[in-house]
C-alpha cells in the first residue's frame, strides 16, 4: 500500500517533497505577506480572501454539502458516513447513510457518541446514539484533482469517552497542506459489549465505524482535494489501539497507506479474545434483564440506552472474529498485516493522567506508606522488585514514584518494544513529546503536582483540541507548528529527514520532542528502565 519509488528525473522521493516544501514555504510568506498589507489576490472558484467567510458546496455520493471556507481553511463538519444505528441498527454493522436531495448543511458539529464511562466529552457537546459522523478539514482553495495527502483522525478516550468533534484540525490542515479527517465511533457497550447472538460483527461495533469511515473517506475525499491513495490513520491513546485492529483487519485492506500512533502501541493489550469478550458480555446483558439468549437482541435492543450506558464492565474491542482475527499483536509479529510505514510514541510522564484516576485528586499529598500500598495493591506478588527499582526517596514526592511505574511499564517500554518489532518489517519512527509547560487537561490537574507531558498532552499541540485548560503560549506554539509539520510530512511520503532517523535492528533513536529545539537521544529503555519491565511480564 504504500509507494516507494523513484521521481522520473531520479531524484529520490525526500528530494521531490523538499523542493514541495520549500514552495509551500514561500507561497505562505506570500500569503502572510498579502494579508497583513491589507490587499487580497483575486480568489479561485469558492476561494476564501483575508478573514473573510464564504460558503463550500462539495458533491459526495449522497448528495451536496455546504461547508464554510474562512481564514485559509475549508471546513464540513456533521457528515454522516453511516445510517444511524439505532432501533434494529443498534448493535448492528454500520450501514450505507442515506442520501439527500437539495444541498445538506455541513457547517455545525454532529452530536458525540453516548459516554460508555471512561471519559466524556468537553465544552458541553451534545450526546446521542446517532452520531456516525465526520469532520473534513482542508486548505482553503482544495478542489477536486488536488490530490493532497490525507490524515484520519481516531480520538482515544478508553474505548468509552472523546469525540472527534473535540478536535479542530484546521491549522493542522492550512500548515500540511492536507486534508484532516475527524471521526466519530460507537463507545462503551455500544459499540464493544459481545455477546454471542450478535454474529460475526461481536463486540466491535466501534471498529467497523472506524472502518466504515475508511470507506466513505476512500469513495469521497477526492470531492475536498484529497488523495484516495495517500491516506494516513493518525490515532491517541484508544484511538492508537484502534488503529492496530485496523492495521489487521480484512476489511481496511487497501484503504490507508501509512499510521501514527499516539501513545498507543499494539503491543499494548486493547483487544480481548472473543470466547473471553462474551462471557463478560453475557454476564452484562444478563444484569440488565436480558438473560434468554433466544430473544436477547431484541431485548437488548428494547432497552433505554441510559441504562444500557450504565452497565458495569470496561468494554474494548475483540479479536478471534472476522473483522479482526488475530489478536493485533500476534498478527504483527507474524507479519500478517497492512505492513505501512509507522511514526509512534509517548509522552514523558504518561502515568501522571493514571495516578488522576487510580488515586485521585489528592494523589499530591500521597505518603510513602500509601505508596507503597498502592503499589502492592496494582503488582502484587511483583511488589518487593518494583519498590526496589523505584523507592519513594529517588522522587521528589512519592506521587511521582507512582506516576514513573505507570509510565515506564504501560506506554512509555511498551512504545520503544513495538518500534522495535515493526522496524524489523516497515520504516519506523519514534518520538517522545516532553514539553515541560505543557497545559494540563481540562479536569486533570492534582494540587501540589506538576502535570506536565501527562498522556494526551500532545493533542494541544496538534489541533484546537477542546480539553484543554489554557492556550498555549508562544514558545509551545512553535513546537506545535514543528509537530504538525513532522506529522505532514509524514502524511505526505512516510519518511521524516533530519533531525529524525529511523528505528533500525542497530539503531534505536527516539526524538524528544519539545520547547526550544528537537533532539535525538538513544537512551530511553534506560531512562524508562525497560530492560527491569521485560523481566516482569
């Protein structure tokens, strides 16, 4: 799927896309330059000039839309990709959305999908069970036979919270010079409860969304300058996870090029095996009243989906099923994958995010006998060899201590052990987001701690990301231009030049990501003691 090839001049790919850059450098200081003296070239066909907003008609399959152009970026938001599932669609594949006559409206947000308990959505958004939807984002003259490099966008949220409403990729789109894709998915027992009556569709709802999406994106996206054929998944945290059934399954096969995984690994345990999935499933469906197997999908989908919502139990996506077959990991490893160029990595201190949920706000007044409790209350028998390796008194305050065991064990190894395997098949790269100013999510700060590159501190600096406590100041806004501009020229040939190079079976570097300047280091399975972690699994 993915094209490496030689330009006919025989120039190497990287040389063509630097000169691409290069133009597109001086055509924005052109246009910087336009709009700040006050003068507007003439537009193009549905243009936009200076701040001004216009309106965008686009034809998809299913009819005419009607987006909003404004400052250098199209904009469609609300697009239905999928029938609405509910009633007799309710824990059903997704299906063809219906088509419209007249020009549909596309300039306001979808309503998110139900909150399944892991997370919620930000700002206030509505939420509803019909929420198939997606958000086009584009440089401001794409048209049709653009062909730009494309970027779809999975937000994570534990499999049961998010929306990709909450992420505005308009800069993100006017920088790269591409088109940004935001996806909506079922979440919690919508989209992942199982139980055996569903068929071959169990428990993966919320994948087939995802997938269903590739779809409507591989038939449509040419309508908004998109290239069908330079498709990059781009996914955070559950959104990552997503994207390595996807990398598995049949059913994307063709239908994206490259992937970025945000905190996220496959070597991260999201999937469940389908004989485990539906016994827990069973056992839910049970406790909501719903115990006859004869008439279970009709009773579960009879119930008030508040308290389908409700029901106890973390649902995540399952594997050993047509849509996935394998689990992710071992489907990897064997080789048995859309083998696509991969850029993956983590943030600095991804576990101050888990020391929120598992301790709560007060984790900053932890002491060391409540730490140490913690600990052999999460490890158990592994307790003694984890307090060894990480005692209270190497921290500043004992919070840290745990907050370095949930990184170092959970995404942050687990992170440098992927890149690892898949370089040994695809090009990898690896980064790690350390910003130490970076701005806390909304709702996660802990007193007396300091929360910075706490996992999904990077999305601020990707998009208008709706969570978020404050703007970013000056200095973090030119890391986050450098980002996006890495995350684009990723998007647009699957390589990264300097100061990136990549995971090789020699070579192992990591670019640390932050405030003032980007560097290359090679020691992060010290740093995060990765060696100590692949003893203990």
């Amino acid at each position: 799927m993915s094209h490496w090839h030689l330009a006919p001049n025989g120039a190497s790919e990287r040389a063509v896309h630097r000169a691409r850059v290069a133009a597109l450098a001086v055509a924005m200081v052109a246009a910087i330059v336009i709009v700040v003296s006050g003068l507007t070239a003439a537009p193009a066909t549905g243009a936009v000039g200076g701040s001004s907003s216009k309106s965008r008609v686009v034809h998809v399959e299913q009819g005419n839309l009607r987006g909003v152009q404004a400052n250098g970026v199209q904009s469609f938001r609300g697009i239905p990709f999928a029938a609405p599932p509910v009633g007799e669609l309710r824990f059903a594949a997704p299906s063809e959305p219906a088509k419209w006559r007249g020009v549909r409206d596309a300039t306001t947000a979808s309503p998110a999908c139900l909150q399944g308990g892991m997370g919620d959505v930000s700002s206030g958004q509505v939420t509803s069970e019909d929420c198939l939807y997606l958000d086009v984002y584009g440089p401001g003259r794409a048209a049709p036979g653009h062909r730009l490099p494309v970027i779809v966008w999975i937000h994570g949220g534990g499999f049961g919270g998010g929306s990709g409403g909450e992420f505005d990729g308009s800069e993100l789109a006017r920088l790269t010079q591409s088109v940004v894709v935001s996806v909506n998915y079922r979440l919690g027992a919508l989209g992942f409860l199982a139980v055996e009556q569903m068929g071959e569709a169990v428990g993966n709802f919320g994948i087939l969304d995802q997938a269903a999406a590739l779809t409507w994106v591989s038939r449509n996206i040419s309508a908004f300058g998109g290239d069908p054929g330079s498709v990059t998944l781009d996914g955070q945290s559950a959104g990552a996870m997503s994207i390595c059934s996807l990398l598995v399954s049949p059913l994307t096969e063709g239908l994206f090029d490259r992937a970025i995984l945000q905190s996220g690994p496959c070597t991260f345990p999201a999937s469940s095996a389908a004989s485990t999935a539906v016994v827990r499933g069973g056992a839910a469906a049970a406790s909501l009243g719903c115990t006859s197997p004869a008439d279970r999908m009709d009773c579960l989908r009879g119930l008030d989906v508040g308290a389908l919502m409700r029901v106890n139990g973390r649902f995540t996506p399952v594997h050993g099923v047509p849509a996935v077959p394998t689990s992710p990991l071992e489907a990897i490893a064997a080789g048995d994958w859309h083998k696509v160029p991969l850029l993956l990595g983590s943030t600095r201190y991804e576990g101050k995010q888990g020391i929120y949920f598992s301790v709560g706000p007060d984790a900053g007044s932890m002491t060391v006998e409540q730490y140490e409790a913690k600990v052999r209350q999460f490890h158990g028998p592994r307790a003694d060899a984890i307090l060894a390796q990480y005692p209270a008194s190497d921290f500043e305050k004992p919070a840290y201590a745990l907050a370095a065991i949930d990184t170092d064990s959970g995404f942050g190894c687990r992170s440098y052990e992927f890149a690892e395997l898949a370089a040994t098949q695809v090009p990898v790269y690896e980064y790690e987001f350390d910003d130490p100013t970076s701005p806390t999510n909304q709702g996660m700060s802990i007193a007396g701690l300091d929360m910075a590159s706490a996992h999904s501190a990077d999305l601020a600096y990707l998009f208008a990301y709706s969570d978020v406590e404050r703007p970013l100041t000056a200095t973090e806004n030119e890391l986050a231009t450098r980002m996006k501009l890495y995350w684009g020229e990723f998007a647009e040939t699957g390589t990264l030049g300097s100061p990136w190079a990549p995971v090789t079976s020699l070579d192992h570097p990591v670019l640390r990501l932050q405030s003032g300047g980007d560097e290359v280091f090679r020691t992060f399975a010290d740093d995060h003691n990765c060696g100590f972690w692949a003893t203990q699994r």
